[in-house]
C-alpha cells in the first residue's frame, strides 16, 4: 500500500509520461492485463488511456487493471489511469519512506 507521500512523488514522475496502453470499446482483457503487467515490470511506472468509446467509467477500469496486474493505482484524472508496480530485477524507483 502506498501512502500519500509515495503517490504524490509517483504522481510526480508520472507527469512527463505518456499512455503506452488505451481501452477502448473491448474494456479490459486478460491479454491486456498480461502486457500491462510485462511493461510494469519492465517500466514500474506507466499511463494507460481510457478511449471516448469505452463503456467503463475509468474508475472501473482501473479497478479491473489494479485487479488484474496486482499493481498499485497511483491516480484516475480524467481518462488517464496511472499504475505503479516495483519491479523485481529492474527497480529504478526510489520511494520515500
């Protein structure tokens, strides 16, 4: 769990970032929540978008992403989902405590 110092530094490096991944009108399938959690790893922080054509409210979606990856949901703004997960061998994020 991620306490609100943490989120605000993620928050922080997040910004420059752009989405990698977009939901659109399919929503969330396991083979997306297998990438997402490929490129966690590799990446640790990352953005998904939300498509105008997806049926979800982007809190639902990211709900069913933190579900599905195991990964820490950083922040929901508007249709910008950012996901935060420590990599096992490539850990480039230093945290504040």
């Amino acid at each position: 769990m991620l306490t609100g110092k943490q989120k605000r530094h993620l928050r922080a490096a997040a910004h420059d970032l752009n989405p990698i991944f977009q939901v659109g009108k399919n929503g969330v399938g396991e083979a997306m929540c297998a990438d997402i959690m490929d490129a966690l790893e590799k990446r640790e922080l990352l953005k998904v978008q939300v498509l105008q054509n997806c049926a979800d409210h982007p809190k639902e979606v990211a709900e069913e992403l933190v579900a599905g990856t195991r990964a820490e949901l950083v922040q929901v703004i508007g249709k910008v989902i950012v996901l935060y997960k420590e990599s096992k061998e490539n850990k480039t994020i230093q945290l504040p405590r």
